[in-house]
C-alpha cells in the first residue's frame, strides 16, 4: 500500500518568531563579527572610491531672460490693445518661447558662435554640438512672472556660464531678427495695399463724375413730391372703393328684397313722399290693433273690422314701396357706374406716378451705389496710410520683446552630489553595509549545517543523517523498502529492544513494547515524517508497530481519515470515553506489513491537551505494551507547548530530530536545556536534511535519495 501523507498548515507558535536583537545585542554581535565589519566596509568603501573617481562634477549656470512685450509678433497692436509693453503673457507664449530657445536655428547659431570662440577645444561637429548644447540646456518659467529661467549644466564653471551666455545673447539676436523680418514684411504688404486702394479711389471718383455728367444731379424735393401725390392718390382710390362699395351692397339688397320691411329699408323708398305716409298711417294703425287686441281679443268684431283695415293699409303701402323701388334701382345703377368710372382714373394716375418714381429710384440708386464706392475707397486709403505711418514709426523706434534680465554668471561650486557629498553617502552606505553583512553572518552562523557536531555541543550521541523528508521522498521511501538511512534507524532501535535489560519473551517477540518518543525543538524539523517512515520500516520488519500522535494541538497531522470501524480517537481515549481497540486505525496491508495508528480527529486546547496527557498518556502506554513491539510517540515541539516534556518522561528511547540549514542553535539549546530542568536527556539525535551520501550496495533509481548511518 503507498502511503500519502497529508498536507500540513504553516504553524504558527514559538519558531515563528524574527530576528529580532536589542540595541545592547547589536553591539555585541558587530564586536563579536568585527572582521566581517571590517571587511564588508573596507570592501564597500574601496569599491565606492573607484566609482566616485570616476565620477565628473557638473555646474550649473544659471540666467534669467524677461518678456517685455514691446514687440507683436505677426501683428500690430490695434486701437484696444496697449502699446507701452504692458499686454498680458499667456502660458502658451512662455512654452512656445522656451521651445525657440532650443530651436536647431538658436543652437545652430550659438553653435556657431562658441566655435569661433574656440570654447569647445577638440574638434566637434556642428550636429554633435548642437547635441551637447540640447543635453545641458534647462529651461522654465518663474511662477506666473513673465521671467523664464534658463540653466546650462557642464563638467566646467567657466564653460557652462560661456555657454549659456552665447546661447541667450543667440537667442534675442534671432527671435529680434525675426520680429523686424516680419515687421519690414508687413511694412511693405501694407504700403503696397495703400498703392492700390489710392488707384482704385482714382477710378470711382472718375465713374461718378461722369454719370453725374450724363443723367444730371437729382433734387432732392422732387422725390418727395412724387411720393406725396402718389400717397394722395391712394387715399382718394381707396375712398371712392368703399363708396362703390356701400351701393353695390344697396343695389344688391333691392333687388333682392321679398319683404315690405326689405324695401322700407333702401333710403330712396323710405324717403319717398307716398310710402312716408302710408308707413306712417300703417303704424299708427298697427298700434291701435294690439291695444284693442289686448282688450277684446282677435274674435271680436271690432277686431276683426281693425284687421281687415290693416290687411288693406298694407297692400297700399306693398304697391307703393315696389313702384318707388323701381326709380331707387336706376339712380343706384348710375351711381355704382359713375363711382367705377372715377376709381379706374384714380388707379390709373396713381400708376402713372409710380412708374415715373421707379425711374427716379433706379437713376438714384446707381449715382448712391457710386458715392457709396467712392466713400469706402477714400476710408480704405485713410486706413491704410494710417497704418503705413504707425508701421514706419515702428519700425524705426523697433525694440526686441526679449531681455536677458540676469546674464549667466560662473557657478561658485557643484551640484549635487558632488565629490565629496558621494564619499560621505559612500562612507554611510559601507557603515550600513558592513553592519548588515555582520547580522546576516549571525544570523546564519545560528543555523546548523551539515557538518554540525551535535555530540560536542549538545552532548547527545548522533544516531541517524536522514535527506530531507518531504512528501516525495516519503513516498519514494515507501515504495523503496531498501532505504539505508531510516532502514539504519530501524535497525538501531531493534538492536536496542532486544539489548533492553528485564526484558521478557524471546528476542524476536518482546512482551514489553519499546515506547520510541521522537521530539524537536520547533515543529517543521520533519519528526512527523521520519516517525511514519520509521514506523512503516519497522513493520515491514515484521515487528508490531503502533505511531501514537500525541500532538493534540494540530491534529490535522494525521494521515488518514476515521473509517466506518473506528468510532474515536485518542482524545476520547485519555478521556475514559472510548477504548483504545475503537480507535487504532490500521495502515498498510500486504508483505511490506504495516502498523497502527492512533491520534486526534479534532484540535484541544492547549491546557486541556496537556491534562490529558498528565492524567492519561501514562496509562493508556501501560496498556498498550503488551500488543506491541514499538510504540512510536509523535510528540509536539519543545519550544512550543510542554506536551513534549510529558511524553518524553515515559519513553525508552529519546529521539530529538534536528534539521540542516532550519534548525537554530539557540533553539536547540533551549529546548536541551528544558529537558534537562526536569532530568530527561535525549538519546540520540537525528540529522535530517543532510547532504545525500552513495549508498553501499545496488544503486537506487535516480529520483530516489539514499543516505547512510553514521
């Protein structure tokens, strides 16, 4: 059967703690380690100084240029903007001015000027110095002032101020260059517009003069009275419309009239002398029947004589208003003729008028459109002789807006870091460096290596080199029943039951287990491992072979899980509440044998577990030796919980595992201390970790590590 241990947590108890030394101790340490120190310093140092020679000082020079704002670039100031040099300076004009200053025509130019001065000595090409002149020059604005800051950094004082003076002094000469290249070339365009404005004004004052000469001057009163006449004209047309309009409408309404109330309506039959009377009497009449009507009612005989009466004062008044009519009709058809013969003349003199105003406006707007050319030509010609003169006065009285306000002076001493500021940082950096080469020397020095002699130090014997039980090896141990190292162990621990004075039965079944306690002073030494790999060599040996993990504090140690024929655990077994028959688990069946295993399913506190363990653990092996031959107790560290100290005062054999390259000097020798406090001394020591070793014999396979026993 392969066996596959489980994975374990990190623990977390006392070996978890740093490195971690009192001021007091640190002294001790450098004077303990002062050859380290010593030479980790001198070391550092030397090597330092052959860095710093060859390092080269840089100075920087510094100078200050301000813009003015005398000048306008590509334009003049108009009439709202100040010409005395106070206009406002935008960041953008900053940046693009600090860009001009490391232009390739401004470096070219101090290029070309510091090589006439024969600064640069050896022979440079133009491109290399324009380079150089880029590298070292620095520039950037001073607050939100109009002040640029300009810096050159060089190994040399002199030559960086020599430097940074030409490339500023090139600098104005350019960007003045420019601005009076521009100002001559708008001085010339402007005068060249003027020319042509004074031709184009020539030209229309000649057209107007001689349209004026063809078509004549215009007065002005003229127009106005067309304009009043055609106005009058429209009144009267519009008069003499609603006029046509009222008889249309009368006309209308008496030929269309049914009714007596109809033609009593038209002025010309109401105004007639007949129907005047016969309307007046037909009133009256109309009158005297609804008083009588109201008193006798309409059946009445008087009734009836008065509606007869008014029946026939009716008809006479009908007959008389329908021959009146006929005459309305005729002076109403002559007076919508006469008023449509008038408002065809008017319309027609109105016409007349405006066709004669529209020839007046079209003569006028050609001469207006005229006057209207030769007045912009003239102010074009103003404007541009103003601004000839204010471009020639400029250009006389022109001043850079450029002005080196602070020129380059030579540095005094080097940036930083210079020489010396590097020997000091060299100085602190080897101080520090040798006191940490010192720590980590301690700090290594405190952990066992291979060649570590535990008899002369500790006094406990060595008993076995393991390599390093891991997982993969483990299980490569299992597979491989001939492993030298723990096979050795094995052995060691079988020689020492059958030798064991007062032993009863034969040497190869002892009555009376061998208890083998196998301990270290920090967990992650490996005695879990090592104690399972010992007890599946053991029973391959054919012995009886019970692992007890007595480590209640991290039960996730063991390596199996609970099968359905076990109903406890060791817990349940110190506690009175099971048998230790319910809660040994079998491992590994075949040839190879196998063994029993017995240990916690769940964690216990810690002063609970080591109850237990005082009370039961003594007990509980007293009752276990006659079924076995070994008894392998897996204990927890020393240094950890005092569990281990318990175990190990009922043990035969006192195993104390230690690991190459893990294990602490002074942890070892606190966790010796310990048991010797109580009058327990280790047995042996086992070596895990160790550097592998050919083993005697048949050569394993070459993913399988081999040791031998000492």
């Amino acid at each position: 059967m392969t066996y596959q241990p489980p994975q374990q947590p990190p623990p977390r108890s006392h070996e978890d703690r740093r490195f971690d030394p009192s001021l007091g101790e640190l002294v001790a340490i450098l004077w303990q380690r002062r050859g380290v120190v010593l030479i980790g310093f001198v070391g550092i140092l030397v090597l330092a100084v052959l860095v710093i020679s060859q390092w080269s000082e840089r100075y920087l020079a510094v100078a200050e240029v301000g813009i003015t704002g005398h000048a306008q670039q590509g334009h003049m100031a108009g009439a709202d903007e100040p010409r005395d040099g106070t206009s406002r300076i935008s960041a953008q004009e900053i940046e693009t001015l600090i860009a001009e200053m490391k232009s390739q025509d401004v470096l070219s130019a101090a290029a070309a000027v510091l090589r006439g001065d024969g600064i640069w000595g050896a022979p440079v090409s133009h491109a290399d110095a324009i380079d150089r002149l880029r590298a070292g020059l620095e520039a950037k604005r001073i607050g939100n002032a109009a002040v640029i800051e300009v810096t050159f950094q060089s190994p040399s004082a002199d030559l960086s101020a020599e430097i940074l003076q030409a490339i500023l002094e090139s600098h104005v000469w350019w960007r003045e260059e420019r601005q009076k290249q521009d100002l001559r070339r708008q001085l010339q365009e402007t005068t060249s517009h003027y020319q042509t404005a004074q031709r184009d004004l020539e030209a229309r004052e000649q057209s107007l003069m001689g349209w004026q000469r063809e078509v004549g001057v215009f007065d002005g009163e003229e127009g106005k009275l067309m304009l009043e006449r055609i106005y009058a004209l429209d009144a009267q047309a519009e008069e003499i419309s609603r006029e046509l309009a009222v008889a249309r409408v009368a006309l209308k309404d008496a030929r269309d009239g049914q009714k007596l109330s109809d033609l009593l309506a038209i002025s010309e039959v109401a105004n007639n002398p007949i129907v005047s009377q016969l309307a007046e009497r037909f009133d009256a009449v109309r009158s005297e029947y609804v008083a009588l009507d109201q008193r006798y009612g309409p059946k009445h005989p008087v009734m009836q004589s008065k509606s007869r009466a008014l029946e026939n004062l009716r008809a006479e008044l009908w007959d008389a208003a329908k021959r009146a009519s006929g005459s309305a009709y005729q002076a109403l058809d002559l007076a919508v003729a006469g008023a449509s013969e008038k408002l065809k003349l008017v319309i027609q003199q109105r016409d007349q008028w405006q066709l004669r105003m529209v020839e007046r406006h079209g003569r006028l707007q050609g001469q207006a459109a005229l006057v209207r050319a030769v007045e912009a030509a003239r102010a074009e010609v103003l404007e541009l002789g103003r601004e000839t003169q204010n471009l020639q006065r400029d250009f006389g009285a022109f001043r850079s807006d450029l002005d080196i306000l602070r020129p380059a002076a030579v540095p005094a001493t080097a940036e930083f870091p210079n020489q010396r500021d590097l020997l000091l940082m060299a100085l602190l950096a080897a101080g520090f460096g040798a006191v940490v080469a010192a720590l980590l020397r301690h700090y290594f020095d405190q952990t066992i290596d291979d060649d570590f002699d535990v008899e002369a130090v500790f006094g406990p014997r060595l008993f076995a080199r393991i390599p390093i039980m891991g997982e993969q090896d483990l299980q490569t141990r299992t597979r491989n029943a001939g492993n030298e190292a723990v096979g050795h162990l094995a052995v060691l621990m079988r020689i020492m039951l059958q030798g064991k004075p007062g032993t009863p039965g034969t040497p190869e079944r002892p009555q009376q287990a061998q208890v083998i306690a196998m301990t270290s002073a920090v967990s992650g030494e490996g005695k879990s491992h090592l104690a399972r790999a010992l007890a599946e060599v053991l029973g391959g040996f054919g012995a009886r072979v019970l692992l007890l993990n007595a480590d209640l504090h991290d039960p996730d140690a063991d390596p199996v899980k609970n099968t359905d024929d076990v109903t406890g655990d060791i817990t349940a077994v110190l506690a009175g509440d099971c048998l230790s028959a319910h809660a040994i688990r079998r491992i590994g069946q075949g040839e190879r044998g196998g063994y029993d295993y017995l240990g916690a399913n769940f964690p216990v506190p810690g002063t609970l577990a080591t109850g237990l363990l005082e009370a039961g653990l003594g007990d509980l092996i007293a009752e276990l030796r006659p079924r076995y031959d070994h008894i392998i107790v897996d204990t927890p560290p020393i240094l950890s919980v005092a569990d281990a100290i318990v175990v190990m005062g009922g043990a035969d054999v006192r195993l104390f595992v230690l690991r190459c390259g893990q294990s602490k000097r002074r942890d070892i020798g606190q966790a010796m201390a310990q048991t010797r406090a109580v009058g327990i001394v280790p047995d042996g020591v086992i070596l895990n970790g160790a550097r592998p070793r050919r083993a005697y014999g048949v050569a394993p396979p070459a993913n399988v590590q081999t040791e031998q026993m000492l």
